[in-house]
C-alpha cells in the first residue's frame, strides 16, 4: 500500500483523536451502549486469546460483517465454514451494537469467538491482530479501513472481499478519494463481486483485474435458507389474529411511518380483517411509533411491551425477528426506500413467498429490486397514495397476490449457489496458505 497516502491518513487521525478526545470520553461514559464497547476496540482487556496459545492445524478464519444486513448475508457462508472446518476457530466482528447482538443471536453456534472490530488507529489494529492471530480475514460487502487491510497485508495475512458491491454513490466517493481507495481495494487477494458491473466499477478505479471475480450475491442462498420461523412465533404468539390479513413493513425509517399508518388506516376501511405489523429499523423507536399510530386513531401495542392490551397494529421493536414474520405476514413493505435510506432487503418476505413494495430508494438493493419487478415479484411506490393503491390491488386479489409471491420466490430459487461458489473459494486461498 503507497505510503503517502497512510501517512497523511494517520496524521489526520492522531490529530482528531487528540482536538476531540475529551468530547469523546465524555460521549462514552455517558452512553452505555459505547462504553460497553469502546475499552475492547481499543484493543485492551481482550482477555484470552480463542483457541489458546497454540491452534496448530486448525485454520482461524475472521469474518467482519458491517451492521445487521451485512451480517445477514454472512448467515449462510458462516454456517457453512463451520461445517467444512468443524475444527476450525471461526472469529465474527460487527462495527455496531445492533450488528453484533444479532450475530450472537443466528451464529452463536458457529462462531468460536465475537470480538470488536478496533478503531482504524494503528497501535490498536496492531493489538486486536496479535490477539486474534487470524489465518485468512474475510470482509462482507463494505467497510474498509487503511490501517487494518495495510497491517494485514504487513503480516501477510490473505484478505478476501466477499459479497462486495459498488454503489452509484460510493463509486463517486471511491473516485473522488482514489488515492486512499485504490490501494484500499489493492490490498485483497481477491475480491468477489456481486454484479459483473460491480466488478467493472472497481476496473475503472485501477484495481486489478487478475483479484476479481463474479459470484454473485449471498443474499439470495440466505433468503433460502434462513428463514424459517423462529421457534415459538407464530400469529398467536404475537396475538395477530388467525383469520387476519397481514401488511408486515420492515425495517422502516423517520418519514416513512407517518404513510404507513395513513395507509393502513384507509386501508382499513375496504379491508376491515387488515393488520399492520411495523418493524421500526431502530428498534428503540417503538414507544415513539405506538403514539404516531394513537395520533392517527389506531391501536397499537409492542412485542416488547408483553401484549398489553389489543389492537390491529403491532410494534416490533426487538431484534433478530423480523425476517421470522414476515413469513406470518401476507404481504410486505420494505422500509428505507421511501425515504433517502438506500433501502433495505426485499428477498427476506420474497423467500418466503411473500409479494414485496418498496420506494425509489433501493441504492444497496439496486439488482435484486430490479429482479423482483421484472418477474412480477414487487411493485415499486413513491408515495402515499401509490403506495395506498399497490396493497389494495393485492389485498383485492388473492390469487394475484400468491402468484406474485411465487414469482418472487422463484427468482429466488434460480440464483441458489452463491454461497457455495464463495466457500469454494474460501476454501483454495486456506489451501494455499497451508491452513485448509
């Protein structure tokens, strides 16, 4: 990795982190959710390193996954490392709170260890390397940091880009920053694209051609195989009633529950047996979402509330269940896409059959969107009252409606095998590394 670029890299970083430590000490005592975690991505009071002192032939592979959607396409391509190395140390880092809680919650049967991802400062890199001792650092989809791929590199341990895409808007960020982001996606052995234009993308910027590859996008195995419903959760369960017809919208940002409701409760005139079931993406938000509903007339109580009371609308403001009713749900809307949120996952209520809407807004998801609408799986809003129309043409047609889910789900079935190509691949660079 060029040199000068680091530098200055970290002169900026020593410098911000010596004007705004104060603040940030003060912003970590006082908020929980950092202090909890700050000491360790910092590299200190690891504790013992996983696997001992010693791991000889057992191949340590650390997997790094963003937030919550990244760790949902990881789901498969971990579970199956742990079953082609049922010996093997498999480490698993996300950068937030919320990524980490729901990697403990679908992978704490495969993964050896959850350690923090450390801040991009070098001598904290260094420490957090030295205790995980990684043979081969498996990144999903995004998150690259100059002083953890360049000390990778220093130590010559492999590093492989998995899942990876190049948005519209990152392309202008990785062009505009060239200098920092070149040597970045240089700095993998082989990086895995989803799309060949993704691939084309990172071409342009000057990355070698020989590191990439077209896989294709994990997401689609995890749509398949991911997603039954978790033990326990049914419609009684969440007191949805049985004869109820089911509008699952996840995974929703500020802007966009305020349509939400004012749909429904239009809705809800034509469709009496209607039921709402709103998965805030911030899951802290659900007391906030309860008063919104109240405002508009309508009943609402919490999954985290124990049920108290009844109501034709549900909050579901924890963790890790979303993707389980959807599969309860009749149909779904996906959240931060009617608002400049990059959209979120349409192939969790696809895989289980489910019709999908979504807003313009579907930058992170921008193939599979396009799949989805091609095949008659989705339908696309951009407002109110589109969003209004687009439920009652389903809500109307039952046999419309299963045949779009169908549709959606075939799309799905089609691209199986993603993962297994990823894992392949996993497989080679261990091999020869001497690891596999």
């Amino acid at each position: 990795m060029d040199m000068a670029p680091v530098f200055f890299y970290n002169l900026f970083m020593t410098v911000g982190v010596i004007v705004f430590a104060p603040l940030l000490f003060v912003k970590v005592i006082l908020t929980p959710k950092y202090r909890n975690r700050v000491g360790k991505r910092l590299g200190c009071a690891l504790g013992d390193s996983p696997g001992g002192a010693s791991s000889e032939g057992r191949p340590r592979i650390w997997v790094h996954a963003l937030s919550v959607g990244e760790v949902a396409s990881a789901r498969n391509l971990v579970q199956e490392l742990r079953r082609s190395y049922p010996l093997g140390i498999i480490l698993f880092s996300s950068a937030t709170r919320a990524g980490e809680s729901f990697a403990r919650a679908v992978l704490g049967h495969q993964v050896d260890c959850f350690l923090p991802f450390p801040f991009d400062l070098l001598w904290s890199v260094k420490r957090l390397l030295s205790w995980a001792r990684p043979d081969l650092f498996v990144l999903v989809e995004t998150d690259f940091w100059p002083n953890f791929l360049g000390e990778l590199r220093r130590r010559d341990i492999p590093s492989l880009l998995v899942n990876g895409r190049v948005s519209a808007a990152s392309l202008v960020r990785y062009r505009r920053f060239s200098w920092l982001f070149r040597p970045l996606f240089n700095s993998f052995q082989t990086l895995a694209m989803q799309t060949e234009q993704d691939a084309l993308s990172l071409r342009q910027l000057g990355v070698d051609p020989a590191c990439l590859m077209v896989l294709g996008n994990l997401k689609y195995d995890a749509a398949l195989s991911g997603g039954g419903i978790k033990q326990g959760l049914d419609r009684a369960a969440l007191q949805i009633p049985a004869q109820a017809l089911v509008w699952v919208a996840g995974s929703t940002h500020p802007g966009e529950e305020e349509l939400i409701f004012a749909a429904f409760a239009e809705l809800t005139r034509t469709f009496p047996n209607l039921f709402l079931v709103v998965a805030p993406r911030n899951v802290e938000r659900g007391a906030e979402l309860a008063a919104m509903a109240a405002r508009r007339g309508l009943s609402a109580f919490s999954r985290s509330g124990g049920f108290a009371g009844e109501g034709s609308v549900l909050i579901l403001d924890t963790l890790g269940e979303l993707a389980s009713v959807y599969a309860l749900g009749d149909l779904a809307f996906i959240g931060g896409s009617l608002v400049p949120q990059r959209g979120h996952n349409p192939l969790e209520p696809a895989g289980h059959g489910k019709p999908v809407l979504f807003g313009p807004f579907m930058e992170d998801f921008a193939e599979i969107s396009r799949d989805l609408l091609a095949v008659g799986g989705a339908r696309q809003v951009h407002d109110e009252a589109e969003l209004w129309t687009g439920l009652s043409l389903w809500l109307a047609d039952p046999a419309e409606r299963e045949r779009a889910g169908r549709q959606a789900q075939g799309l799905i079935a089609a691209r199986r095998g993603v993962t297994e190509a990823h894992l392949a691949l996993i497989r080679r660079v261990l091999a020869q590394e001497g690891r596999g």
